[in-house]
C-alpha cells in the first residue's frame, strides 16, 4: 500500500520535506495541513518585503504542490479544526514542520508596555500576516530600539528606514507603508548584548545597509578594536570567524560615515543589554548596562545608560506555539525530538525540529533527514489518509482551501499589484475565501472563528 503522510505546516521545512518524500517514496501521498489559506510560511510572512529574490524559491515549491500525490489543506487549523491524535490516526506518518512562529519574551521590568513588541508580531505585521493585521503599532516616534544582533533585526531595521522608492518593488501592504513611510523616524538603534565579532548578521544582509538612500549605517570605532575574531575571548569556528572578519571589515567601512550624511541614522549599540523598558503609559526609552565579555559571554559591567524610543522591537529568538499532542521542550521551546524522530510515525524538521537558525536552504537537510527515517521505519502503509481527512473536515463544515484555490487567491493578488510591486497582499481571510467565490456566512464564521488573540507583546495564545 503506498504510505500516506501529513506534513503539518506548509512552509520552507514542509515543503523540503515533500520533495525529499517524492523521491524517496514516489508513489507515497502527501497532504499539507496549513492553518493559513495561504502557503509558503516564513516566505509570504517572515521573509522581508524588499527580499524578493528570496522568496523565489516558492516557484519551486509551487511545482512541488503540483505533484501528482500531493494535496493542499489551507485554512485548516491544528488543534481547532483536526488534532494532532486524529492525524496520526489517519496517516502513517505526520511530520511536524510547524515553525516557531511565538517571539521569545524580552524578559526585562516594563518589557510588556504598550510600543514594545517581538518580531514575530511586526514582522507579521508588516508582512500581512492575518493573525497580525490589527497590531496596529503607534509609529508616531522619532526612534526605534531593535534588541537583537541577527539577520531578523536587521530585517526591521531595514523596512524602517528605506524611502517609499526603495520599497516600491516590495510587497509591503499598503496600510504598512502608510504607517511607515509617514512615521517621524529619524533613529533606529540596533543594541548587540555582546560586540561587533559576535554579531549573527550574515554579510550579505549587513553589506545592504551601506546603499541607502536616505539613510546612514554608523558604529562607535571603539567598539571594533575589542574581542576580536582571533582574540582570547573566541573560541570560534573557522566559518563564524570568516563571517566575523567580513562583518567587522563593514563595520569598519560605518565607522567612516558621516552622520550627517543622510536625514535618517541606523546606528549599532554594542557591549549593552538592555535592563528596564522606560515610560509611564508607554515606551519613552530603554535603560541598558554596559557590557564586556567574559569567556564569549556578556557581564554587565555595572555602568547604565539610556537610550530615548518611542517603539522597541525584540528580536532575540522565537519558540513554538504549544498544541495539543506536540510534546515541546520548556527549555528550548521546540518539538522534543531525537534527530527529527518525535515518536512512532511522528517526526519533525525545519525550526520546529531544531529551534529557529540557519537560512531557507538550511530546511532541505531536514527534510532529506525525516525522508530516510520515514524509509527506515516505514511498515506496510495502509491508514485511509486522504479520503478520511476529507470526510472529517467536511463533517465539521471547515472550508479548506486546496493548492488551485490559492493560485487563484494569488492570481487575485497579482492582478491588483501596484506596477512595479509584485502582488498586492491580500490580508483578511475572509477576503481571500470570497476570491473563491466562498463568501458564504459558513466561511465567514470559519474565518472569524480563529481561537488565537494577539497578546499584547504580539504573542499567538490559544485560549
Ligand atoms: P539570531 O540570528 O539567533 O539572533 C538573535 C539575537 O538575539 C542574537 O544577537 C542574540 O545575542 C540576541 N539575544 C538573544 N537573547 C537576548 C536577550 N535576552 N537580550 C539581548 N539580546 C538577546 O536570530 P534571528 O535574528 O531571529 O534569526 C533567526 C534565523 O533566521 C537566523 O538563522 C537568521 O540568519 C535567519 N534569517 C535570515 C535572514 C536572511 O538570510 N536574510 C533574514 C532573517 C532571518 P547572543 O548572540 O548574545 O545570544
């Protein structure tokens, strides 16, 4: 009997997973169960904007989808619509790749006051995500804070201070780019808990910022003479200390910049952890300690500044939304799981395996992995999979969208593209289920019927 597979969640590591299926396991077939309408996960809702070269790689996804033994169950959500029980009831194998969508907390007094957020939440946000649509940050503030020295402040930090120009061929939702290009932004601090060398921005990423037009990249020269790649406080590997030269050689070429160069500055604070968030009925500022390191560690030093911002954006790491039948780690805030293997016929890969690093590409090893664990374990098939995920969700009156549903819901969004952008989001799930000519008060009641509330730092709950 050919195998029937769940992946659940249809971004980069579910997608990974399929086309490692379909070569390992031609005749096997393959459903994506996916909470959103829309696939692709971290493409459509976490890569930025403006990196549309990156999101490319759904073009092959796509193709993917279009498999013969692969099906597409959008606007399904787990733990509401289907449990995690009744799937691995169904099929012979599910595979968790279910991202880590929930922002670890900034974990400091006054961290939770209203103009701070996590950048699970902004970036979902800014990116139309349906469950982020209505966070509504107040943008009226001359400057950010972005806590956090990896690619995803970076990110941010970007789409903040770029020219409506620079963005016109990104696919930034318009009540974004009206709140953004008309927000009195003239700083945006990036603070590093540890240095320049130890910074996880990839090059590539941090290179972009020398090019913008209104906007200048500058660093404090002292900070790029202390912990150096090579110095006693780094025991690194040879690739983190390539990657630390090059950073600091752009850093460098900062420190040379003139402030006034441009009306807008993106400034990196390094050696400073941020200790209390300021303000009475919101943000006004962010008190941090200096730091030093200490064995590649950051120790406060015991000397405080503050830096005055009217928004603050986390962006220091993201966990799993916990869910019923998904045992996650406390500790690390992702699927318990030995090498992907979670239990019998159950397995996990992408950020939801292995906690949220590594780039897109990074996903296809794990789906290559659960692939040859899949072979490894495989017994003679023969769960009812498909037909009986059908018959359960029709049962319960849920409205899934399928692979042709979305490229019409897509072929929607292009069609109203501004020229020169490449679709025009569309943002509220009832809006892409009327596209489908669904505009029924049952699909109205499923869309508005998500058990998930934003929080107030931006974090998913389920009530
Ligand atoms: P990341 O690269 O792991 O960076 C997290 C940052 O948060 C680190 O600088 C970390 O500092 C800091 N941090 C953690 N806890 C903190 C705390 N309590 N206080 C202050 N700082 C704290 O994570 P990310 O930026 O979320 O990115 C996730 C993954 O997606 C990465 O692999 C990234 O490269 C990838 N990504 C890639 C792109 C791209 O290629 N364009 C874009 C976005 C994301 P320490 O180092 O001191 O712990």
């Amino acid at each position: 009997m050919p195998l029937s597979i769940a992946i659940i969640g249809a971004g980069p590591g579910g997608f990974y997973t399929a086309s490692a299926l379909i070569k390992s396991h031609p005749d096997c077939r393959i459903d994506f169960i996916e909470a959103l309408p829309t696939p692709f996960g971290l493409i459509r809702g976490g890569v930025a904007p403006d990196h549309q070269s990156t999101k490319a790689v759904s073009r092959a996804f796509a193709k993917t989808a279009g498999h013969e033994g692969v099906a597409y169950f959008g606007n399904v959500r787990l733990g509401q619509d289907v449990s995690v029980a009744e799937l691995r009831d169904t099929y012979d194998a599910v595979v968790l790749a279910l991202g880590a969508p929930m922002d670890r907390e900034l974990e400091i007094p006054g961290g939770d006051k209203p103009g701070a957020f996590g950048a699970a939440a902004f970036v979902g946000w800014y990116n139309g995500h349906p469950d982020f649509v209505d966070l509504n940050p107040d943008m009226n503030v001359e400057r950010v804070c972005m806590i956090g020295n990896g690619n995803v402040a970076l990110d941010i930090a970007r789409v903040l201070v770029k020219t409506p120009a620079e963005m016109a061929t990104s696919d930034l939702p318009d009540y974004a780019a009206k709140a953004i290009h008309g927000a009195p932004i003239r700083e945006v601090t990036i603070v590093g808990r540890r240095g320049p060398a130890q910074a996880k921005f990839t090059n590539k990423e941090l290179s972009e910022l020398k090019d913008m037009a209104n906007c200048v990249p500058l660093v404090a020269p002292g900070d790029l003479t202390k912990d150096l790649p090579d110095g006693p406080n780094n025991q690194m590997s040879e690739r983190d200390r390539r990657l630390a030269k090059k950073n600091l050689a752009t850093f460098r070429d900062f420190a040379r910049r003139d402030p006034t160069d441009r009306r807008k500055r993106l400034r990196f604070q390094f050696y400073a952890k941020p200790v209390e968030a300021l303000g009475d009925a919101r943000i006004e500022g962010l008190r941090l300690e200096r730091t030093r390191l200490q064995n590649g560690r950051a120790i406060g030093t015991g000397e405080f500044f503050e830096i005055p911002c009217g928004l603050v954006v986390s962006a220091i790491g993201y966990r799993m939304v916990p869910i019923k039948g998904v045992p996650i780690d406390a500790e690390t805030g992702v699927v318990r799981n030995r090498c992907g293997r979670v239990g019998p016929g159950f397995y996990a890969a992408g950020w939801a395996k292995r906690g949220p690093t590594g780039v897109i590409g990074t996903n296809k090893g794990d789906g290559d992995a659960v692939a040859a664990l899949i072979a490894q374990d495989a017994g003679p098939g023969g769960k009812p999979g498909r037909e009986a995920l059908e018959a359960l969700l029709r049962a319960r009156g849920v409205r899934w969208v399928s692979f042709q549903d979305w490229q019409r819901i897509e072929a929607a969004e292009i069609a109203a593209a501004e020229p020169g952008a490449p679709r025009r989001k569309l943002i509220r799930i009832k809006d892409m289920l009327a596209v489908l000519g669904q505009d029924s008060a049952e699909s109205q009641a499923i869309a508005d019927n998500c058990p998930c509330v934003i929080g107030r730092s931006g974090n998913i709950s389920q009530e």
